[in-house]
C-alpha cells in the first residue's frame, strides 16, 4: 500500500503492487447457474467441436476482464429451466466490443468488429485480426464525418440484394442529440434528444474474391430513416420462410423490433418497425445494452434470436413458427395493407456448469449470515436493480449456491429508473443500481436490508420473518427529521415526498452505530456528497434519522471523484468529500468499515480503481480522521465502480476482502497480515 497522491501517481503506484484479487469460485460442481461472461456480451454460434451440437463463443467487452470465452455444450438440458447446459469457460484471449459474427450460405462464419475482421476467431478470438477491407476506415471516417458522435459500431456482411455478392451491413449508434446529463425540466421531461441507431448499407459493386463497395446509405422505411433506439443491432434472415431477407433490430434499451421486407428479394423495401411480440404483448429482454444475432438453433429449419445483453448473460428466443397478421393503414381512405410477422418466445437464458460466482454486472455485496446457520453468506445488489443471496454451503474452501432472487411482500425485488429516474435520461430506463448494506436496524434481532438505488432515495426492507427463515416486507422510505428546508441533491428536477432521505445516488447506506449507544446510526454521502453521520432515533415507535453531520475528516487532499482520485486543487485536511461531481458525476461511492490493519481501530475501505485504504489515523476517541493508503492491490477492478465487504471466511480469526466488480464477478483477497 502506498500514499496516494495525483491521478497519474497512483496509477503508476499502482501497477507495481502484486495483483491477488482473483475470482471467487463456486467450488460447487453440482451447480447449474446462467451462462455468463463479463460486462457485456458479443455471442457467436458455431459447432466447433464437430459433435453436432452448437457451442458458444462469447466476448465480454469491457472492464475488468475483457476476453473471449468458449463454452461447449454438453447436450443436456437443465431441469428447471430446460435450457442447454454447458461446460465451464475456456479462455481464447483478449476481448472487445462490437464482435459482430455473418452467418454465410456456404456454413461458413464471418466474425469483424470496427475495420477489422478476425479470420481465425473460432479458434483464437480476436488474437489474430486483419483490416477487414482497405475501404472500411475511409468508410468510417466518413461515417463518423456526417453522424456526429458514434457510439458502437456493429460491421456484418450480408448479400442484401440476392447477387450473390457480400455488401456490407453497419449498425450505428449516434449519441450526438442526447446529451446523456441532466436535461429534465421542472416537470421531469427529458429536454435533450433521444440516442439514434442508424443502419448503413455499402452495396458491393465488385466481386466477393475482389469486393469494392459503393458510398454509403441509410437504410429508410416509408421514407425515413430506420432509426433504433442508440444501438440498432441489425440482422438480416428470411425468419418467415419467404425467401426474401427481412430485418430485426435491437436496441440500447431492451426492445426488438421487425422490418417486414415488402419489396422482393431482389428490390428489398421495407415497412415500417413493429415491436415483436408473444401472446400480444411486446418481447422485451431484462437488461439493456442487447446484442442481437440469428441462427436456426434447434435445426426446425426457422432462424432463431439468440440475444446478450449488458450483465454477459445470453439467451434464446425461439422462433415458433407462427406468422402475426395485421392490418396497417397510412390513412383511413386506404385499402387495408395485410402485415406479416413472425413471433418468437420470450427469452430463456443458457445455462452453464457453474464456475465463478457472478450476478449480474457493478454488484454490490455484504458478507452477512443471511440464514442464521452460522456461516457467513453474501447479500448483493447490481445494476438491473436486483438484490440476490448467495448462500454459503460450507466446506473450506466455502461452496457457494447459485444467486436466489430476493423477494419483498412476495414479489421479486426490482428497482428500476424508469423514464425519469436517472439523472442520466431515459436511455437509462432499466437499470437500477441496488447499493445495499444489512444489519438489524430496528433491534429486533433480524438483519434488515437498507438500499441506495439509481433514484437516490434511501429505503428500508424490514426483515419480517424468523433468524433461519428470513422474510422481507415492502421497502419503506427512511425518514429524516429535519431542522430545516428538506435536503436533496441540487440537480434532482423532483423533491422528496415529506420526509423522505434522498442522498447523492449509487452510494452504499451503511449501517453502524457510530455514537456507541447501542443503535445502529446510518452513514452515507450526503446531497453534497460529503460522508455523513446520520444518527438513528426512535420517536412514537417510529425510525429517524437527524440530519447528516459531517463528522470523518481526511488528513490531506479531502475531496474526490466517483473514482476516489483526489481533487488536486481541493481543500486538504477538511472533511471528506467522497464526490465533489454533480449530476451524473455525482454518487457511486461504496465503502466498508473494517480494522483492516489491525490497530484495533475501524479504517475504511472505499470504491477505486479496485479498494483503497483509508487508514484511520485518528489520536481520541470519538475522533474520525483517515489518511488514502492508496490501492490494496495491482489489479484494476472498475472502469465505473467496485464495491466492498469483509469476512473471515477462512477461520483463521482476520478477515478477507471480498469486492464485487463492474463485470458482475466478484473478487477475493486474504488481507496482507494473515500472509505474515
């Protein structure tokens, strides 16, 4: 560990520690759990063994393990869910975003991402790449000229007009209108514009062996650009058994929506988008950020989807053969227009033996015996907005259980942003970032949850049921007695209800009884982003807490970013600012107490490129000062944040570090004393 000092410092620091966070594994052989790579997942459908069965090759895009995974499938079929199981994870090497796989007529697959295309990417993902055509930079930049600003760039070829030559498909995020930060009116309408997701077509006047490809143009229906919400995920298939190539697209958000090719498969034209749609309602995935590709998975002879989405997860909607009929009028003198559709089942997710523990992606753990059995089991929020527990099936090295879903007042706990949640806009609908600590806040001898969320708004699940069989009501505000005008964070367009708590948003609610009396207090950022000391009162049997006091001071640089680098121009030896950011660059602050260097007095340990020490360095009692320790090791966890909790999981009486990472794994430490 090492004192950290300006951005460029503490990065090079950094990169000289040792690297002993590593996965934590299931160690539980007969567990089946959700097939899963890490933030974001780019599949790839081919039998690479030969036995008949297709295998998977997925890439996980970003921090902090980017790469490329093989799983074969074993050709069995999960009990619970009837999906295919498959093996463990098989590195193939690096990983990046927007891998884009070509299904050929000949069997054949094609495999590119922006300029590139990967030869031998069935065997060695993307270690091996080549400029996939000498025009496709000028291209790009051309693209880039006219669309402003690009975000994600999805490459695929297609014989788009029945040749028999490749053209060349690009699908196109442009981020240019939005904004992304903090553009509600008063009244909560996003004042920006939307994300947009553009489908380019590059006609290939030249031959396959030899390609040379025309400039450029959007495909348009009706007359107007096909324009899917930021990421648009285009694939072309005769998914209704016309000969003809129509078009499914994805979207940044979770939606799927249908170009009905109308035209022939020579002259394509193509109506309008429709949601698809099951049994009449829309089909939608869970999660955002969803990768579309199509394959015949089940050999019937119709195109399947088989859909990832942002947490690595990657499933199946199976095409049922069935053809929607509807009728569509531009006006209502026209003759009725007969539109075609085909229908998919809503998506399953694959399976997989299980490996290392994940749920979902920036999870947020507790190590807490949830079940009352003695061993110490994991709580966890994530960015979907869910909360799981993962229980603790003994043995050393511990055997974990598969994530369960947790429940509130018997429905599954789910919080999202919706329209208007998110200080970052709409584009960020579905997720939710439960931010959750445990302990038992009214004393009834129950641990409780209490949550943090991408809203801000602090709630409290009150455990309702017994010490083994643990059982949570609806989530209740946590109300703040204040002195004066309500508190919020300044740039929320809405005010609190009453008395509710709104703190900065994405930050851990710690619960711990800071004053000694007995009571579990709450300390979190405040609105301004400041730790605070928020003292538990009880009044007519009702829970309080008074206003935030900022009580924990830093012996130097005081204030930070979201990623805990220090504001060099900042106050020194002031109170601790945990984020001095506004709006969307405020929050995402997690932090855990602990003795983690054994002085018998609680340090912290807080959210950075993994977890920095912030020793405590305190000469009294009742006195929080701490001092940035730097990074606890070399490996770099976050690219947005980590998330902190300890536990002596090993028995040998010093606790571990256990953090949950952007990539929805988590990762274990054995602190350095207990290797001395």
């Amino acid at each position: 560990m090492f004192a950290a000092g300006t951005a460029p410092e503490a990065a090079a620091q950094q990169k000289k520690l040792p690297e002993k966070l590593t996965r934590l594994e299931h160690n539980n052989p007969s567990a089946v759990v959700n097939l899963g790579v890490g933030l974001w997942a780019w599949p790839v459908v081919s039998d690479l063994n030969g036995d008949g069965l297709p295998d998977l090759v997925v890439v996980a895009g970003a921090s902090p393990d980017r790469g490329t995974y093989y799983f074969e499938n074993t050709g069995r079929k999960d009990a619970a869910t009837g999906m295919e199981v498959f093996k463990k994870a098989v590195y193939l090497g690096p990983g990046r975003n927007d891998v884009t796989p070509s299904y050929l007529p000949d069997g054949s697959v094609r495999v590119t991402a922006a300029n590139y295309e990967y030869p031998d990417f069935l065997k060695a993902g993307i270690n091996t790449k080549s400029k996939a055509r000498k025009e496709l930079p000028f291209i790009a930049k051309e693209i880039h000229k006219t669309s402003g600003r690009i975000r994600g760039e999805q490459w695929s070829f297609v014989d788009f007009d029945g040749d028999g030559k490749l053209d060349l498909v690009l699908g196109a995020g442009d981020w240019t209108d939005y904004g992304w930060d903090n553009a509600y009116d008063a009244n909560g309408r996003w004042t920006n514009g939307p994300l947009h997701g553009f489908v380019y077509i590059m006609k290939n006047l030249g031959t396959n062996e030899k390609p040379r490809y025309a400039e450029p143009f959007r495909l348009k229906t009706d007359g107007r650009d096909i324009d899917q919400y930021g990421m648009p995920s285009p694939v072309f298939g005769d998914f209704r058994g016309t000969g003809k190539l129509d078009l499914i697209c994805g979207e940044f958000v979770d939606g799927l929506t249908f170009y009905e090719n109308i035209g022939t498969r020579e002259k394509p034209d193509y109506a309008p988008g429709r949601r698809l749609t099951f049994d009449g309602a829309p089909l939608t995935m869970p999660l955002e950020m969803i990768v579309v590709t199509a394959q015949d998975w089940n050999k019937d002879g119709r195109l399947d989807l088989i859909v990832a989405q942002e947490d690595g997860y990657v499933a199946l909607l199976e095409n049922t053969g069935n053809i929607i009929k509807s009728e569509q009028r531009s006006n209502p003198r026209d003759e009725p227009l007969v539109r075609n559709m085909p229908e998919f089942k809503p998506p399953r997710f694959f399976r997989q033996e299980a490996d290392h523990v994940k749920f979902g992606v920036l999870t947020t753990p507790v190590a807490v015996d949830w079940d009352g059995d003695g061993l110490i089991d994991i709580l966890t929020g994530n960015t979907a907005g869910e909360m799981a527990f993962i229980k603790n099936l003994g043995g050393s090295p511990a055997r974990w259980a598969a994530p369960e879903f947790l429940e509130a007042d018997g429905k599954r706990i789910w919080i999202q942003a919706g329209y208007n949640g998110s200080i970052q806009g709409p584009a960020e609908a579905k997720w939710g970032y439960t931010n959750i600590h445990v302990a038992d806040w009214d004393g009834d001898g129950l641990p409780d949850i209490m949550t943090n969320s991408i809203i801000g708004k602090i709630l409290w699940y009150k455990n309702t049921g017994t010490r083994s069989q643990p059982k949570l009501a609806a989530a209740q505000p946590v109300r703040a007695a204040w002195d004066g005008p309500v508190q919020k964070p300044a740039w929320n367009w809405w005010d609190p209800e009453g008395d509710e708590l709104v703190l900065q948003w994405r930050c851990t609610p710690y619960m711990i009884d800071i004053d000694g009396d007995g009571v579990p207090d709450l300390v979190a950022p405040d609105h301004e982003g400041y730790l605070a000391f928020f003292k538990h009162v009880v009044r007519d049997g009702n829970h309080f807490v008074l206003p935030g006091r900022r009580i924990f001071r830093m012996q130097g640089l005081s204030e930070f970013n979201s990623s805990g680098v220090a504001k060099e121009d900042g106050e020194s030896d002031g109170p601790l600012r945990m984020n001095y950011g506004e709006a969307g660059r405020s929050g995402r602050r997690t932090f855990e107490f602990a003795d983690w260097d054994g002085d018998g007095k609680l340090d912290l340990l807080v959210n950075t490129v993994n977890i920095n020490l912030y020793k405590n360095v305190s000469r009294k009692p009742g006195e929080w000062i701490f001092k940035d320790m730097g990074p606890v090791d070399g490996k770099k966890l976050a690219g947005h944040s980590t998330s902190p909790t300890t536990a002596d999981w090993d028995g040998d009486g010093i606790k571990e570090l256990l953090v949950g990472a952007e990539d929805g794994f988590f990762y274990l430490m054995k602190n350095p004393r207990a290797e001395k």
